[in-house]
C-alpha cells in the first residue's frame, strides 16, 4: 500500500512538474485533492481508526477463545511426600454462556485429604447459567458492541475525511482567487505604465497639461500598491496550501518555488452541474447520512448495554455437572447422576436490587440522550443543506448580475478613453472609471469563488450519504 501511494506521489508531481515551464510548478485541483487523500496525515490517521476498531472485534472475539491449562506440583517435609499432582486442562466457553472444560488430574502422595482422588483421572464438565447470562453475558454484548463501534468508526471517519478534502477543495480555490486578483492587479499595473509613458510623451510634445503626469504617476503607483498587497496575499494562501502538501512518510512537502494553479474560476464544471447536484440532494433523506449512521450505531451499542445491564435484575443460577473417569477404568457414562460425577447448583440474588435498578436506569437516560442528539443532528443537517442550496442559487445570479456590471463598466471606461482622446475628457475621469472597472473584476472573482466553495459544501456533503 505505501509503495502503490509513493508511486502515486510521484506520478502527480512529475505530471505538474514536466507539463509546465522549469521555472514554475502548477498543480490542478484534482491533483491536489489526490495528495491530501492519500498522504495528509488526518487522512491517515482516520484510517488508522478503522483499523482500530477491527481489532476491537478481534479481542472481543478473544472472550470465546479456548483456555489450555497446566499445573504441577509437588510437597515433601522431611521425607514425606505430601502430595505430587499434575494437571492439564482445557477449558471452551460457547455462545450462549455454557462452558465446558475437560480435563486430566494425576494426584499422589501420603498426606492427600480424603476428598482428593489418587491416581490419575479424566474429567469432562459443563456449566450452564439458567436464568443471568443465559439470554445475553458481557461476552456476548463485547462482540456486538465491536461490530457496532466499527460501523460508527467508519462512519464517522468517513465525515472527517470529506471535511478534510473539502477544507483542502476551498483553501485550493481561495488559492486560485488570490492569484487571479495578483494577475488582475499586475494587468492594470501593465496598463497603466503604458498610459504614464503615453502621457509624458505628449506632455512633452505640449499637448497635454504637465497634472496630467500627475494624475497618471497617482494612478500607477495605486495600483502598485495593490499588487504587492495582491502578491502577499497570494504568498499567505500558497503558504496555507502547503500545510495539505505531504509526502510519503508523512514528511511535509517543502516548496522551493512558487507553484500556480493550473485550473481556473471560470470553467469549472460545478457551472453546469450545480442543478444536478441540488436535485440529487433533494432525493436523499437525512436518515441515510453518515453522521446519523453514526448515532444509529451508537444506539445499538446502548441498547447492548441495556440488555446486560437487564441481566442483572434475573438470580444467578450456575448448574454445574462433572464426569470422571479414573485411569485405566472403563467408561460408563450413563446414567449420569448415578456414578463417576460431580455437580453443583448456585443461586445468588440481590435482596434490594439497588444497583441493578440504578444501572438500568442509567442505560435507558443514555439511549434517551442519544436520541436527542440525533434528532438534533438531523434538524443541523437539514438546515445545513438548506443553507447551502440557497448560497449556490443566490451567488450563481450574483454571477451574472456581477457579469452583467463588469461588462457595462468595461464599456463606460472604453466611451470615457474614446472621449479623451477626442479631448473631451479627463484623465481623472479615465482613472475613475478604470478604478471601476477593477472594482467589479475582484468583485465578480470574489462571487465565483464563493459559489465554488458553497457548491463544494454541497458535493462533499453528498459524499456523507450511505448508498
């Protein structure tokens, strides 16, 4: 598995490295996400959850393993053999609470109690409960407990997962924001270079008034301003994107060089796939989200304490039966309780039932409480989707009404420079509209990435449902 996830690194990194110039490095989002999932170490440590929570089956399972036994020992004061014995057992405890045990006991020596049996002898037994532990025992209830702690696990870790990938998805484009409006600030700088030049030279050919170099060297160094604030900024959001790069071992991966994104605002599928998507979340119900899952599991492990704590309010009746067989005698099993046997019958019953009462109890609030986080987790989810679906409609007519600004101030500022240049206007009122202009453009980037994060709320939130 760490070779397959190395060898993956590899090929995304050598695809964003070789596919662009020497002295860039650019990486999608799909490329991105594919780093975070497999080698960010939350992601990693999730999984290792999971694996956790198997091996809590594995040891409750341990609670039905065989128990092979031994023993042997021996006494001697002063040339007496008080006794030699040697022993060997083996004892099996089954699904519903009955034990059984087999065993061989040799036993010698001059000062054996008159109970003890000389010799060697073979004994087979079984202990049944009648009445506590028959129907449900802490054995039983580890088991289910397990299973049902696994499914939580995984559930749970699956949410946590996605919240890490969408929380890596929206930083990627909060990224992608930073440099388009970086690139935005560099394009006015650019313009506006060209525009002092231009107005210098004809100041100096007299057709311009000398403020006119003024009001252009402002404007330029304006802008300059907001592209060195522009590129801090990208800087801080590459800086926040590394802290989602790792490498194989969980080493941080250290960027040398800037990296730029390879995808863009403006075409991405989420444009016309957000009706699909609020339609397939209109057919799902919150009962099949994972988070619910998660309560639902954990349900079924109170309930399974409910059920052990129940047991306490029955008596604990123990029946016990032994056969024994001596060494080198025959068998003679039947009838059971006329030779060769051993058995015992134990009854022990609270007189007040005070703890049983109270545990009991305690195991029905606790369902009770669980059922109250999950009705509230229910209403958080369906006022969460809710919210979502009114963000992505509200911020995709934002778009086009935002669209539909830039568009109309990009033409205001064509009509005021057409007017300049017939002299009618100002560079004042160039600058002005210009500032507009820009104005609307970090505005319109603004709102694509807030559709793109609210979108992303609602895919990674799709992702929660079971199938």
């Amino acid at each position: 598995m760490k070779k397959q996830n190395k060898i993956l690194f590899i090929i995304i990194l050598s695809f964003f490295q070789n596919g662009w110039a020497q002295d860039s490095l650019k990486i999608s989002a799909q490329e991105f996400i594919a780093v975070v999932k497999n080698y960010h170490p939350l992601a990693l440590k999730y999984q290792l959850q999971n694996t956790m929570a198997q091996s809590e089956i594995t040891k409750a399972r341990g609670g039905f393993d065989p128990i092979l036994g031994g023993k042997i020992g021996e006494k001697n004061i002063d040339g007496t053999q008080y006794y030699e014995q040697k022993n060997i057992e083996l004892g099996i405890p089954t699904w519903y609470g009955i034990d059984l045990t087999a065993s061989y006991n040799y036993l010698d020596g001059q000062k054996l109690n008159s109970s003890d049996t000389k010799g060697g002898l073979y004994q087979m037994g079984i202990t049944i409960p009648l009445a506590k532990n028959l129907l449900y025992d802490k054995r039983r209830a580890m088991l289910d407990q397990a299973k049902f702690a696994l499914k939580m696990t995984e559930a749970e870790q699956t949410v946590l997962t996605n919240d890490l990938l969408l929380n890596a998805e929206n930083t990627y484009w909060e990224w992608v924001q930073s440099f388009e409006i970086y690139r935005l600030q560099t394009k006015a700088v650019e313009i506006n270079k060209n525009r002092l030049n231009l107005t210098q030279k004809t100041f100096e050919y007299g057709e311009r008034a000398a403020i006119d170099t003024v009001e252009a060297l402002s404007q330029l160094q304006s802008f300059e301003l907001q592209q060195r604030e522009a590129y801090l900024n990208f800087v801080k959001n590459t800086q926040q994107l590394q802290l989602f790069l790792w490498k194989d071992k969980q080493e941080l991966y250290e960027i040398s060089q800037l990296i730029y994104p390879a995808d863009n605002l403006s075409e991405h599928t989420a444009y016309s796939d957000f009706e699909f998507l609020l339609h397939e979340l209109q057919t799902k119900t919150t009962d099949n989200h994972l988070s619910i899952l998660y309560y639902t599991q954990k349900h079924y492990i109170l309930e399974s304490e409910r059920k052990l704590k129940w047991q306490s309010f029955l008596p604990k009746v123990d029946f016990t039966y032994n056969f024994f067989n001596k060494e080198n005698y025959s068998t003679d099993y039947l009838p059971l309780f006329d030779n060769n046997f051993q058995y015992g019958l134990k009854l022990e019953i609270p007189v007040f039932q005070r703890e049983a009462r109270a545990n009991h109890q305690i195991a029905k609030i606790k369902i009770e409480q669980n059922q109250l986080d999950t009705q509230l987790k229910k209403r958080e989810l369906d006022t969460k989707i809710e919210t979502y679906k009114n963000e992505v409609l509200n911020y995709h007519t934002q778009i086009n009404l935002s669209q539909n600004n830039l568009v109309n101030y990009q033409k205001l500022l064509v009509a005021e420079e057409t007017k300049y240049s017939n002299g009618e206007s100002s560079l004042f009122l160039i600058n002005s509209r210009e500032n507009k202009v820009i104005d609307a453009q970090e505005k319109f980037i603004s709102i694509k990435t807030k559709f793109l994060k609210s979108f992303n709320k609602l895919k990674w939130m799709k992702e929660n449902f079971s199938l």
